[in-house]
C-alpha cells in the first residue's frame, strides 16, 4: 500500500513539474538577435553603469568593458555588418540569386530557340526530306527539271532540233558531249539528293549544279544556231553538197574556227 502512495506522489510531482515552461528573458541576445537581423546597428547589452565617473557593471566590463576580448570590442566598434541591410550580405545573395534566376531564364529561352533551330535544320539535313525544302520547291525544283529529268533518248533536253541539225550535231561530236555533260550534271543532282549535308551546303551545291548548266546551255545554244545557220545555206544552194566535210575534225576545234573552216571551204567552192 505505502509502496503504490509512492508511486502515486512521483507521478503527480512529474507532471506538475512537466506542465510548467520556464521562459527564460535574456534581453542580451535578444538585442544580438535584432542587431544581426534588420534593426539598427546598436543596442549593445549589458550597459554601463556609472558611480562617480566610475564604470561600475562588472557584466559590461566583461562583454565590452576594459576586461572584454578584443574581439568584442573591434566588433562593437567596427562597421555595420547586419546581412538584412540595405547593402548587406544575405540582400546581395537574394540579388544575386534572382539576377542568375533571370540570367537562366534568359539562356533556356536562347537555348530553345536554338534547339528548335536545329530540329527544323535536322529535318532537312537528312536525305530523305531534301526534296521537303521550301526554297528547292519553291525555286530549284523548277529550274533544275532539265537535269533531274534527263534522258539520254533526248539529248538537246526541251530544245527544238530538227533532224538535219541534230545530224550535223552528231557528226560533229557536240552530242556525243552533250550526253556527257548532262549525265555529270545529273550525277552531281543526284549526290545532293542521296547524301546528308547541312542545308546551306545542299543549296549551294544546287546553285553551283545550276550555274554549269546556264554555261553549257547558252555554249550549246550557240552550237544549235551555227548548225542552223549552216543547214539553212545548204538547203537553199544545192550545190552545197559536195563539199566533202570532215566532220570528225571539228570534235577538237570550237565555234570560231569550224565556222573559219566551213566559210573557208564555200569561198573555194565559189
């Protein structure tokens, strides 16, 4: 029974002393604590207490006092090192925090800009979508269906030959070249397209493609017109006819001297 009294009186000293708080005031840290945070600098506790000019608060003495560690007193008279000041530390991490914040706004959006670039760069750098390119639709397509259309069953492509030209053509050798010509041309076409290449490459590789072929065209178009002009005077002086021209020599000379040498041979005829 005593043994269960005692019992019962510890338990209800434990809890009594349990449900009290003991709320400890010290006004000095406190004043640390503000001073540390964001109010002004100061408020320097313990204070001094004078008697007759006589500092007499042995607490001060020892915190900031003539006891006091010099560390106490260079921090008491040194300058403001609040972090929430205006100009203070943790106010420059914030700053600078939001500062690399937009800064990294700013590189994913470029970054993104970027990417999207690519995708839409990658799309036309594979082979398969090279004839997907807006500027080879739009343009290229177009200018270059002479090459990519290419037969070797019609040589002068879209132009009108007769036969009495395409004759003379042929005996002379431009045919033979001419065949030669568009299969390169076409080859190299046809490269741009199996290949993969960034798209500034594969533009330029048509340009320079279409630039030989405005060269060839206009030399083969004055080739056309010669052989015209020289069908026409045959037909109309009959004769013309036993001239006796050596048709494979023209194979090594150009426009000038075959027509030097036909000329040539008409004035010794007449």
């Amino acid at each position: 029974m005593k043994k269960n009294i005692l019992t019962l009186i510890v338990a209800v000293l434990c809890g009594s002393l349990s449900a009290q708080v003991i709320h400890i005031q010290d006004k000095s840290l406190r004043a640390h604590n503000e001073r540390m945070v964001h109010k002004s600098w100061g408020e320097f506790r313990p204070y001094p207490k004078y008697f007759l000019g006589v500092q007499t608060n042995p607490n001060y003495g020892l915190v900031w006092g003539l006891f006091a560690p010099r560390r106490n007193k260079r921090y008491k008279n040194g300058e403001d090192i609040r972090p929430l000041k205006p100009t203070g530390l943790q106010n420059q991490r914030y700053i600078s925090a939001h500062n690399s914040y937009l800064y990294a706004k700013q590189v994913k959006e470029k970054s993104d800009v970027v990417g999207n670039e690519a995708v839409e760069e990658l799309m036309y750098y594979d082979k398969t979508t090279a004839k997907a390119d807006p500027i080879y639709i739009l343009y290229f397509r177009e200018v270059l269906k002479p090459i990519s259309e290419y037969n070797k069953l019609n040589p002068y492509y879209d132009k009108k030959v007769s036969f009495q030209v395409a004759s003379i053509l042929r005996k002379t050798g431009i045919e033979e070249k001419v065949v030669e010509e568009m299969e390169l041309l076409k080859d190299r076409l046809s490269t741009a397209f199996n290949n993969d290449m960034e798209r500034g490459q594969r533009l330029i590789f048509y340009h320079r493609i279409l630039d030989d072929f405005r060269s060839f065209d206009a030399s083969l178009n004055h080739k056309i017109y010669i052989s015209t002009v020289y069908q026409s005077f045959k037909s109309n002086n009959t004769n013309t006819e036993p001239y006796d021209i050596d048709y494979s020599k023209f194979k090594d000379m150009n426009d000038y001297k075959i027509m030097k040498d036909i000329i040539h041979k008409i004035n010794r005829k007449f």
